[in-house]
C-alpha cells in the first residue's frame, strides 16, 4: 500500500462530469444537493414533479454523446492535456459523462474548466454541438488523488468499471 504524499497538494485528480440534461434533480437515481454532498452519503430522494418542472426549463434535448462526438471529446482532453503539460492516466467518455485522471500543477477547478472548455470548442467545431449552452452539467466531481494506490484505483474504475461504485479515496 502506498504512503500518503507529505504534501498538502494532491498528486493527481479524478475529474467527472455529465452531459447537459441527462441527469436532472428528481431523477430516482437520486441527486447531489446542500443536502446531500458527502461522499457514500444519501442522494436526494427522487421526485417526479422536481424532475418534470427540471425537464421542462432544458434549453434542449438532452445531450446524448454519439461513437464520433465522444471520440471528439476524448481527442480534446488528450489535447488539452498536451498543451498543458499535464499527465494523463485515464480517461472515459460514455454517452452521458467523462472521467478523466490526471495529473496537473493546477488547481481541480482549473482542470476541470479546460477539460470542458477544449471539449465543447472540439464539438463545435466538429458540428456535434451547436447551441449557445454548453453541453455539460454547471458543475462537477474533483476528486483529489493523494497516493500511487489513489490513481491505480481512480484509472481502475475508469477504464475497468463503469458499472460499479467508485472507489473511496479520501
């Protein structure tokens, strides 16, 4: 088992965020509110009429992510990535959410900003996208990654396990 860093700065980040739409409060998967933030705690309960009144203020259709218009997104981390000179562990993009690993001298924010940034101008570039909103969900996941076993597992549940819960980092 690893050692944790002796640094007060994570060595990598586990990034996640969804697609516009796709997941809206009330949904009965639950949801992540002031409530309902901590990590393996309760999600909001789901209800029928949050999600409707939430499905009917979307600007458009939900967003759901073609074999081309991921393979965009995957090429605009891997760029962006490049350009920053940032390690990239891992990365997937499913039809509804992209996780990446990475490592970066910036902060989880800053990462996950370019990361949606460099994304939607490739799928507007490339035609996938051509509305004014963008194609993600406001905010997302920034998980710190403290130690080599943290990013063994955070690529692990990327590449190896969609269908499962994520790993306990902190």
């Amino acid at each position: 088992m690893a050692t944790w860093n002796d640094t007060d700065a994570p060595i990598a980040y586990l990034i996640t965020f969804r697609t516009y739409g796709t997941w809206l409060h009330g949904d009965a998967r639950g949801a992540i509110d002031k409530k309902h933030n901590n990590f393996g705690g309760p999600r909001a309960d789901s209800n029928i009429i949050l999600e409707q009144q939430n499905a009917m203020a979307l600007k458009s259709e939900p967003f759901v992510m073609n074999a081309s218009s991921r393979q965009a997104v995957e090429a605009a981390i891997r760029e962006v990535c490049e350009f920053r000179a940032w390690k990239l562990y891992a990365a997937h993009v499913g039809v509804n959410h992209v996780h990446a690993v990475t490592s970066a001298h910036a902060s989880s924010d800053k990462v996950l900003l370019d990361l949606k940034a460099y994304s939607t101008r490739r799928l507007r570039n490339e035609g996938f996208w051509t509305f004014d909103h963008s194609p993600w969900v406001d905010k997302g996941s920034k998980r710190k990654l403290w130690n080599e076993d943290h990013i063994y597992y955070a690529c692990e549940y990327v590449i190896n396990g969609q269908g499962g819960d994520l790993p306990i980092f902190d």
